[in-house]
C-alpha cells in the first residue's frame, strides 16, 4: 500500500532542512579546515568576535544551545588556546568567556568565509538574504510552539 503524499521523505519540510543542513556542514567544514575550527567552533568565535567577555548562558542564548552542550565545546576550544573561561568575581555560577590572543587574530583569517558560502550556494545575495529571513520567521514559529 502507497504511502500518502504528506507522509513522502520527499514531501517533508525537516528533511529538506536537515538534508540542507548536511550539505551546509559540508561546505563550511572544508572553508573551516584552513582555521582548524569545527563549525560549532566558528559560530562561537562569531559571537565572541561580535562580542567579547560573554557569559556562557549569553552565548548559548545567542546560537540556542544550553551549557551542557556548550560547555564542552568552550573546554575544548579553551584547550586549543583560542579563548579563556573564568568565574566572574561578583557571581561565582557565571563563567565568563573571552578571547585570547590567538582567538582574536583569527578573525582576520576567517573574512573570507562568508563569501565562500555565497559561492558554494551559487544564489545571488538578495536571494540568499531572503532565505536567510525566511528560516528566521520558521524558527521563530517553531520555537513558539514548541
């Protein structure tokens, strides 16, 4: 017996965005091999880059991950030599992160980036932006009414 249409992998709005997901790591995994950065990596120096000295909560509000599975992430990115993690003195339960060094030079080497994403997309900028606003209402939707 044939499955009904909206119950076709094809006919799925997740698999078309986790299929699209895969393909997006693809290409920033090889654009990130040069900066020897994971992709969860980059989207943290993204932030710190925007702003140093965050807290860990303020950094896992801003890529939507809580601390269990950031604070692994920022060990490790600390073992690396790209950031540091200390408690803050007014309130022991904030670790605040910031950049090294090394960290903030790096932002220099990762310019170009975002323009090998638009390439690998092959969309125009205005079509790419739209896209971009588009998953933004969608998130913003699901996580309503989640």
């Amino acid at each position: 017996m044939a499955l009904p249409e909206h119950q076709l992998l094809d006919n799925q709005l997740c698999f078309a965005l986790y299929s699209t997901s895969l393909a997006m790591n693809k290409v920033y995994r090889k654009l990130l091999r040069k900066l020897d950065l994971t992709y969860s990596q980059y989207i943290v120096m993204l932030v710190l880059w925007e702003r140093d000295g965050l807290t860990v909560s303020e950094i896992g509000e801003r890529l939507f991950l809580d601390s269990a599975t950031l604070t692994p992430l920022l060990k490790r990115m600390e073992l690396s030599g790209l950031l540091t993690r200390l408690r803050a003195e007014n309130d022991e339960r904030q670790v605040i992160v910031s950049l090294t060094k090394q960290g903030r030079n790096l932002k220099e080497k990762a310019q170009d980036v975002p323009t090998g994403v638009m390439c690998a997309a092959d969309c125009s900028v205005e079509q790419l932006v739209g896209i971009k606003k588009e998953l933004e209402m969608l998130r913003a939707k699901l996580n309503t009414n989640a």
